[in-house]
C-alpha cells in the first residue's frame, strides 16, 4: 500500500480492549470512520471497523 507510512499505527493489547495509536501518520488512522488525533491513543473497547489511510481496512473484534 503505497499510501501507508512504514511507522503508521501501534496496537497494543489490553484487558480492556485495544489501544489503537496513530504514530503521526499523513494519511490518518480511523477507527469507525473517525480519525485519530495523531499521537493520542485510543482505547478500542468494543469490535468495530479499523482503516489505515484509504486502502487498508481491517474489522476488530473484542473478544471478552
């Protein structure tokens, strides 16, 4: 995906949920179609749908 940065996202795990972390990406990280503020994580508590940039699209299942 060429519209992808090489350093675009971090994802951590927690018992909560998943931390979702745009790492200062140009083209953006959106959760539910919302875009993150770039370097604010974010706790995904529930399933829901994960987009990098335009291309990359990844649904999210929380599993609890």
């Amino acid at each position: 995906y060429g519209n992808l940065s090489r350093r675009h996202v971090c994802l951590r795990p927690a018992a909560e949920g998943l931390w979702v972390e745009d790492l200062g990406s140009t083209n953006g990280v959106f959760v539910n179609e919302n875009r993150l503020t770039p370097h604010q994580p974010f706790l995904l508590a529930e399933s829901g749908r994960l987009r990098l940039a335009r291309d990359f699209m990844a649904t999210v299942r929380i599993m609890g």
